[in-house]
C-alpha cells in the first residue's frame, strides 16, 4: 500500500474523543508566541512610484524612525531597485523590516519597460526562497525572507485618471505581490477631488481587471474595521517627520500659509487608516498571503516547467519519488535521443567530409597529372630546342673550320701565282 493511501486513510478516520481531565496542550499558543517573540518577524515593503510622490517620508512617519538614504534624482537612465534592511525593536518583539524603493521609476521618455525590473526583483526573490527549499539541508527558520510582502503603490495626486503606466505595472505585479494603492501628496487636491479621484481610480482598476489586496474579513475579531477599511482604498495619505505644536501636543504635521495638515487627523487624510491596516491589523495576514498565494503560484509554475505534477495521467496522485524517477526517465531518454542524433550527425559529417577529402585528392591527382603532362610537354620542347642548338652549333663549328682552312691555304696560292707570272716576265725579255 502507497504511503499516500495511508495517510489518506488516517486522515478519514480521525475519532473526536473527550478529555478526562487537563492535558496541558491548550499551551501550544503560548508557546507558538514566545517561540516567534525569541526568533523575531520579517516584513519586506516595496515602494513603488514616481520620484517625488513622499515614498521615503511616508515609510519614516510609518515606522516614527528616520531611515537611512540618498534622495533619488530624475536622471537615472532605468529603474534600479534600491533594498535596505533595518532591525526594529518594539517592546520585546524584533522585526527585521526591508525597504525596496524604486529608483528613477517614471522618469524616463520611454516607460514601456519600466515595469520589467519590478517583477524581475519580485521573481529573483521567490526564485532564492524556492532554492532554499530544494536543498536536501534546509535552514528555513534562520533564513532571511526577502519576499516581499506588501507593495505600497504610489499615485499621482492628478485629480483625473491612472496614467497607462500605473495600469500597466499594476496588472503586472498584482498576482506576484499584495498592491495597496495609495495616493501620495493627498494634500494638493480638494476633499471634493479626492473622492471623485478615489471613485475614478477604483472603477479604473476593476475595467482593467487589476486585483488589489483587500483586507480579509473572514475573521470576526478584525472582518468589521477590514470591510470597513476596504471601502476607503485607495488611501489618500500626507508623510512628515515634523512636529508642530497644535494646542498642548506636539503632532505630526505639515505647515502651510494658509494652514497645517495634520498627518495623524483622519479628517485630513488616511495616514492612521493604513498604519491600521498595513503594521496593526494585517502584517501577519501579508506574509501569509505573501506565502500562500503569490509564492506557492510561482512554485507551481517552477515546478511544473520542472516536470513535477501532482498526478498521473490516470488523475492518480504522484509522489516526489515517483515523479523524479519518471522525469529522471524522460530526461536519460532525451539524453539518449540527443546522444543518437548528434553520433548521427556525426557520421553523416565525417561521410560529407571524406567525400570533400576523396574530390580533393581527385582535384589534386588531375592537377598533378596535367602538370605532369605539362613537365614533360616543356621537357621534350627543350630537348628538340637544345637538339636544335646542338646541330646548328655543329653546323656553324664545320663551318669555321673551313673558314680557317681556306684561310690558311689563301697566302700559299698567292705566292705561287706571283713567281709563275715574274717568270713570264724574263722570259718575255729575253726575247
């Protein structure tokens, strides 16, 4: 019997049975909380936005600290992704809480890509988590978690519509992450437009199909003030660390002309409303969804393309085992394919190569017999030519010797003719 079918039968019959007296696992709870309070809480916040919107003071008046970092200016070439870490301490509860601001987001002509970093970011953090799991030694309870796990989405206090980029990112990011959209600088619109212009925002994001994080109500203690809080999204929130003395308290606010805006008074914004919602009510609710939800579709997926499925193809459940055994399988016989092919390959090559290698020993030994040829052509025309020479030499040596010889007979002749005729002469006188 399959592991599987057992747990499948022990899950089905489970008894319900009365306790006789104190037991002492009605202690788990305690003990689950002082187990976390000693190990410490992480939440990780991306700030997504234009440069200018308050991103940097919003998260100070958040967390009443002043957070280390350079102003972002508007000449970055791209969109970097900037990610600090800080310890918090509250009471006797530590919370390691990341910042990941969006540097130069909206800043460029082109904005086509400006969303392509954001979820590269999102993934390369799942993608280090899911590492982290397939380990065969895992150290999860002392891993640092850099998923996030709340993006706080930054809009444009214009007063009239979402920009296409905002949809644009939104719809991207909405199933990788939990987007609370928020409206930044909420004190340069009238109360009058900011109504209109959370109406506006929010009918946007529905035709559009973008899904926000909507704060559960399944749960009684919180389902009230999270039904409620739900119907104010976006928030319309102001950011200061300055404190200005209203009556006899010194409160968060910011000065005007013609007023101060308090950042704490919900009649001027919804600061206290997402403090509510974001760290007091549902940080836990975050990370679980976080973990839940956007990490476990991201794990599929992986998986999936890894080859791992939760069943057969007779819809039979598939253990680890099973499913590496059956793709360790299909991968030894893509490697034999692959191995066949390229010996394949590699024979019709070395054929191509021997047919080029035998036409170019044809090539060469038609070449050397044309030379050959040639060689002897030119060798037999410079014999006939040195015969030539030969004979004409001779001809011209038996010519000079006869030269030389009528030379030398000439002188002889001379003088015989001169004495025959010198006799003629006396004999002539004589008479």
């Amino acid at each position: 019997m399959a592991a599987t079918d057992i747990a499948r039968q022990v899950g089905e019959g489970c008894r319900t049975l009365p306790l006789a007296g104190h037991v002492g696992f009605d202690s788990l709870p305690d003990q689950l909380v002082n187990k976390s309070v000693g190990q410490g809480f992480c939440f990780n916040i991306l700030c997504v936005g234009e440069t200018g919107l308050g991103k940097s003071t919003l998260m100070d008046t958040l967390f009443n600290t002043k957070f280390e970092g350079e102003p972002a200016t508007h000449t970055q070439p791209g969109v970097q992704l900037r990610s600090n870490t800080y310890d918090l301490q509250e009471s006797n509860v530590g919370l390691k809480l990341t910042i990941v601001s969006t540097v130069g987001f909206g800043d460029q002509i082109n904005k086509e890509d400006s969303y392509k970093p954001i979820v590269e970011f999102i993934d390369a953090q799942f993608e280090a988590y899911l590492q982290e799991e397939l380990k065969i030694r895992r150290v999860l309870h002392t891993y640092h978690d850099s998923r996030i796990h709340a993006c706080l989405y930054f809009i444009a206090p214009t007063g009239h519509s979402l920009k296409s980029l905002d949809l644009v990112t939104m719809k991207k990011l909405d199933s990788k992450v939990n987007i609370i959209p928020i409206i930044g600088k909420s004190d340069t619109i009238s109360k009058s437009e900011l109504t209109k212009f959370k109406i506006k925002i929010t009918s946007e994001l529905v035709s559009n199909g973008v899904q926000i994080y909507q704060f559960p109500t399944d749960d009684e203690s919180v389902a009230e003030i999270n039904g409620t809080m739900n119907a104010h999204l976006p928030f319309a929130v102001i950011g200061s660390t300055e404190e200005v003395k209203i009556g006899n308290k010194m409160m968060k606010a910011r000065q005007y002309p013609w007023g101060t805006v308090q950042v704490e008074n919900e009649a001027h914004c919804d600061f206290v409303k997402l403090r509510e919602m974001l760290i007091r009510v549902n940080m836990e609710d975050l990370r679980e969804q976080t973990h839940t939800r956007h990490y476990e579709l991201y794990r599929r997926c992986k998986l999936e393309e890894m080859g791992f499925k939760d069943t057969d193809p007779d819809n039979k459940p598939f253990s680890l085992q099973e499913t590496y055994e059956a793709k360790r399988n299909e991968f030894l016989g893509e490697l034999q394919k692959k191995e066949e092919e390229m010996r394949q390959m590699f024979v019709q090559r070395v054929k191509e190569k021997e047919a080029e290698l035998k036409e170019a020993e044809k090539e060469l030994h038609e070449k050397f017999d044309r030379l050959k040829k040639l060689h002897q052509d030119e060798k037999k025309k410079l014999e006939d030519k040195k015969k030539s020479l030969d004979d004409e030499i001779h001809a011209f040596k038996q010519r000079k010797t006869a030269a030389e010889l009528l030379q030398a007979q000439g002188p002889q002749a001379g003088g015989t003719q001169t004495l025959k005729r010198d006799k003629e002469k006396k004999n002539l006188g004589f008479l």
